[in-house]
C-alpha cells in the first residue's frame, strides 16, 4: 500500500535559486527571505509548512 502524502496541499513549498541566494516559496502566497545558505532556506520552508508563520 502506498504512503499518503499527510502535508497540508495549500502549503506545499519549494526552493528556487536567484544568484547566490536561495528562496523559499510557498503555494499559498508566502516567501521566505532570500538566504545565502540552501539548508537555511529549507528549514524556513519546513517551518512554514508545519504552521509556525502562518497568520
């Protein structure tokens, strides 16, 4: 049996490069600020996902 995906689907973020930096976007709207280091980037994206900076 397959696993089923248990992340919110109005908050799937990913990670784009722009130059040296790296952003973290979010579908529902949200961006994190630009980080110099990938991981850190990654860290806010997975943050947002499980509610931390939602309003």
């Amino acid at each position: 049996m397959a696993e089923q995906d248990a992340r919110d689907p109005d908050h799937l973020t990913t990670t784009t490069e722009q130059g040296r930096f790296c952003v973290a976007h979010c579908t529902c709207g949200w961006r994190g600020p630009a980080r110099r280091a990938r991981s850190q980037a990654r860290t806010d994206a997975t943050r947002h996902e499980s509610g931390c900076w939602r309003g």
